[in-house]
C-alpha cells in the first residue's frame, strides 16, 4: 500500500511539473513591458524555444510589449493576461514578408495547434504605420504605385495571417487597429475563434476576419467593427474551398458588408451556417453571397439575422470576372427568421472611414438575387423575412422604368465588382429578382414608409418562383401592383 502511495504521488508531481513547465512568462526571455523596447528578438526566442521544447504557452502578464513580426510556431500559445498590451511597430521596416505570405505582426504557415488566448490586447496602431509606409513610397524607400492615394494592402502588416495550419485557437482577446486586413486564416482546418473583441477603424481595406478556402471553422460570440467588411469569406484557390463553417452569436459593424461570400470567389463555399447574428450601422449588404470568379456555392443557411441601420440586407450574386473557364454556381441557399431596417440616410454616416458615395445617383436599391443569362441561381427560400424600407423612391432623382427597352437596359455586369448598387437605378424597392429558378419566398413582409415610384418586387428571366404569404405595405398604395413579372414562367402567388 505504501509502495503504490508513493508512486501516485511521484506521479501526480511528475505530471504537475510537467504542466508547469508548459507555462513560459516573457519576462524570462528578457521582454521589457514598459510600451517602448522593441521585443521582437526576445519574444521570438521565447517562441523558438517553447516550440523546441514541445510546446506550451507565453504567458504575458499586464504591461505594454513593443515588436515587430513574430513567427508563430507548432504548440505555441500566445496567453495575454488581462491589462497586457502588445503594441506592433511603427516602423514598416520591422514587420517580416515571406514570399507567398503577406506582412502581419504575427505570421505562421503549415503549423500544427497553435493559439492566441487572453483578456489581453494586441494593437498594432495600424493607422500610423501606414502613414510611415506612405512617407517611404513617397521617398523612393518603399517601390509602390499608391493606388487609390494608398499602398497596396499586401505591404501594410495585418495583425494575423495564418497559412495551411491545422488547429488554431483564438479566443478572448481583442484586436485593434491594423493597418490592413485584420486577421486572414487562408487553407487553414481546425480554426476555433471564440469571445473575441474586433475594432479596427484606422486605415482602408481594414477586414476584421477573412477565412480564406478554409475547413471547419467556428466563429462565435464575437463583436467585429470593422472599416471594411466585417466577416469575410473568400476562396483564392480554384482548388480549395470554405467547407463546414459555423458563424453563430456575433456582432458586426462594417464600412462594408457585415457578412459577406467573396468577392474573391475562386474555388467556392458549402455547407456554411449562419445562425443569431446582429448587423448594424453597415453601408452595404448585411449578408451578401457571391460566385463571381468561377465559384461553386451549395448548402448555405442562414437562420435569425437582425439587421439594423444597413444600406442592403440581402444580395446573392454569380458574376464571371475572373472565371478562368470555371464554370459558377449557386445553389441550395435558405435565409429565415430575418428582421432588417434599411435608413433613408447613409448608414455609417461619422464614422472614420465611411464608405464611398457609390454609383449615383439612385433611389435606395433593393435586396437582391442575381444571375446571369447562362448561370442561374436556383433552389432559394427566404421564409419569415421583414423589411421596413425607407421608400420615397423619387423618379425625378433617378428612374427606371418597367417597360422591356427599359427592363432590358439593365446591363449584366458580368465582370463588375459584385456590390447591390452596381446596376445603379434598379426598377423595385423590395427584391429584384433576375436569372434565378426555383425560388420561394414565405411569409415576407415588405415595408416602404414613404411612396415609392416602383413596385415591390420585379422578375426577370426567372422561372418557378412561389410566393406564400407575401405582404407589402407601402402609403397610398392598396391598389399597386407590386409584384410585377417580366419574361418570368410558373409565378406562383398563395396568400
């Protein structure tokens, strides 16, 4: 008995040293907390070492840590306790570009179980590195042709892009201000982000998540406000695709699109689930799906979206921009249970970087499902759906009309950057429906406040479309026809 009591507890204290053992502070590696010593060499000793050692986590306790890039690196945790801040660099000069990886303050390729944990915060101060970027270009330092008065997005450092890991965690922490992309994850599987806090408002093309042609994926319970779009998926690679992806519990807040498929859409996105989402102050689309370089879409739901404050809630979009022979699809796609308030105004009128004043003059755009001639998108149902539109539709500001010269004016734009408002004036307040079959659309309530000049909902060139319990409600406007079919077959309307 005495044997077997000592050798428990030689093993019980075997196995706590070994735990302790996989916590590292960064005060051991030399890391000064005080927001100016550039850490970068100590820090990733610090990661070298946990990682020759089998792994663990860095533990940063409160202070303030300066660095440039750092290489994360198999079974490293990055553990940011409450009050540590890590500040990235101004200077551009310290942030680490790999060929086939863009800049970022943290970077990994091919890694296996890494993380970033915490109630710490990373700040990269984003805004004034791109600043010092700018002043490099415009010293002959930097060779960049500034395009739109900015450098390319792929030389300003992201806070994180993570390339073809498998099992990534990031959870609790907040991220602020990049000076690009937020945080990418590209061909990555495994990837758990959870609790974690996205504000990031300082310099264009400022993504607060992209999940680029990656496989099960949860992103949950989670704030994103972002002056670009909010969450994004994309797929780079005609080979690869976003599969098995769960975005549940969030909120965002875009200078874009809250949720948004692409544009970047090469390989494609299936079996995507979107469910309890919140969307507000958010200039273009709450949730928009595209296929318009050659992408494959199947098996997408979206459950419980509450809108508030956007410029679109619902666009769906096959284009054929940079196909390169792919042939696009789009199918299989359900959006219930949604309530949206679309504002006369601009939606993120004050903030920072408010979107552009895009393709005007136009009355307010409706949602919108649409294909093209030789690729329609089919098998879609939006069931219990409300939209309360501002109306006032004036056709003295900008008009389109119903009859066929004018229905038939509207240009495909099939290799357009895919936006709701790329067709300008658009003939209905609520849905324009164009290239598309099999569509179902189930107790919809369609709301303008104000008149508006168009019908509610207008069809073209789609064929088997089935209204059950759909209801419009505009001022002045009990006799209007509101659902107005043109070059549409097998229209069915059950109220």
């Amino acid at each position: 008995m005495r044997k077997t009591t000592i050798l428990t507890l030689t093993l019980s204290l075997l196995s706590s040293v070994q735990l302790w053992a996989k916590d590292y502070r960064v005060s051991d590696f030399g890391a000064v907390a005080d927001g100016t010593t550039l850490n970068t060499r100590a820090l990733q000793r610090a990661i070298d070492v946990i990682h020759e050692e089998g792994g663990g986590k860095l533990i940063f306790p409160l202070g303030r840590y300066v660095s440039g890039t750092l290489h994360l690196l198999s079974g490293v945790t990055l553990h940011l306790e409450s009050g540590a801040v890590l500040l990235g660099s101004n200077n551009p000069y310290d942030y680490d570009r790999e060929p086939g990886l863009n800049t970022a303050f943290l970077l990994a390729r091919g890694q296996k179980n890494i993380g970033v944990t915490g109630e710490g915060l990373i700040d990269c101060r984003g805004r004034q590195t791109a600043y010092n970027l700018v002043d490099l270009i415009h010293r002959g330092l930097v060779d960049d042709r500034l395009g739109l008065d900015r450098p390319n997005e792929s030389i300003r450092p992201m806070i994180f892009y993570f390339r073809e890991c498998d099992g990534v965690t990031v959870e609790g922490i907040s991220l602020k201000n990049s000076a690009s992309w937020v945080q990418t994850y590209d061909q990555c599987k495994n990837l758990k982000i959870n609790r974690i806090n996205v504000e990031s408002n300082a310099y264009w093309n400022n993504d607060g998540l992209d999940i680029v042609d990656c496989e099960n994926v949860t992103v949950t319970n989670s704030y994103f406000d972002a002056s670009d779009d909010a969450i994004c998926l994309k797929s780079h690679s005609g080979a690869h695709m976003c599969r098995n992806i769960l975005i549940r519990d969030n909120v965002a807040r875009s200078g874009a699109s809250g949720i948004k498929f692409g544009t970047v859409s090469a390989g494609g996105f299936k079996d995507i689930r979107i469910i309890n989402n919140k969307v507000y102050d958010t200039y273009r689309s709450a949730i928009t799906i595209q296929a318009v370089d050659g992408a494959k879409v199947d098996n997408i739901f979206v459950d419980s979206l509450y809108a508030i404050h956007t410029g679109n809630v619902i666009y769906l979009r096959i284009g054929d921009r940079w196909s390169s022979g792919r042939q696009p699809s789009m199918s299989n796609i359900t959006i219930q249970n949604v309530y949206a308030e679309v504002p006369a105004g601009k939606p993120d009128k004050g903030y920072d970087y408010e979107g552009p004043q895009h393709h005007m003059p136009r009355n307010i755009s409706p949602c919108g499902i649409v294909g093209l001639s030789d690729h329609d998108i089919t098998n879609v149902t939006l069931r219990n759906i409300k939209i309360i539109y501002p109306g006032g539709g004036n056709p003295f500001f900008a008009y389109r009309g119903l009859t066929p010269a004018e229905l038939d004016s509207i240009p495909e734009a099939r290799k357009s950057y895919p936006e709701f408002s790329q067709f300008r004036e658009l003939p209905a307040w609520g849905f324009y429906i164009r290239h598309a079959k099999n569509i179902t659309m189930d107790n919809v309530q369609l709301i303008a406040q104000k008149p508006d000049y168009r019908p509610a909902i207008v069809l073209d060139d789609v064929h088997g479309i089935k209204f059950d319990n759909v209801t419009y409600t505009e001022p002045g406007a009990e006799k209007k026809q509101q659902l107005f079919p043109y070059q549409s077959t097998e229209v069915t309307v059950n109220q």
